[in-house]
C-alpha cells in the first residue's frame, strides 16, 4: 500500500463483479472524439494549404528586399579589388 492506501500492484478489486461498461456509450464518445478530430485535421490543412503560398511568397519578397538592399548599399563595392 502507498501513503494514501491505495495497493501498488492491481486495484485489488474482483472484476467479475464489476458492471459492464455501456457499449452504446463507449462508441458514441469515440464517434465524437473522431469525428472532432477529422474536422480539426482538415481545418488545419485548409489553413496550412492557404499560408503555405502565401509564406512562400513572402520568403521570396525578403531575400529580393535583401539582394537588393546589399547591392545597393555603399559598402556592397568597397571590398571589390
């Protein structure tokens, strides 16, 4: 037993005596955990799948903004021999 007197090993209970569980019950919460979790998964992929060029696009922009700003940039030259 641990300090709360609880058994450590098995919960000492006879489980012949111990009511089934209700199935009915048991497959609707797993219908509704699935099924909320087939929509959050396809939310987020809409959502992905619409950043996705959008970051891209974005990447893009930054490294033409930063090419550009060093080649124009008077220290861009300096070190050319």
């Amino acid at each position: 037993m641990d300090e709360d007197g609880l058994p450590l090993m098995g919960s000492g209970i006879d489980l012949t005596k111990v009511p089934a569980i209700q199935q009915k019950r048991t497959v609707a919460f797993l219908n509704q955990f699935v099924v909320h979790t087939v929509q959050f998964l396809n939310r987020f992929s809409t959502v992905c799948e619409e950043v996705g060029p959008v970051q891209m696009t974005k990447t893009r922009f930054t490294v033409c903004v930063f090419i550009y700003r060093d080649l124009f940039s008077p220290n861009y030259y300096v070190n050319i021999p």
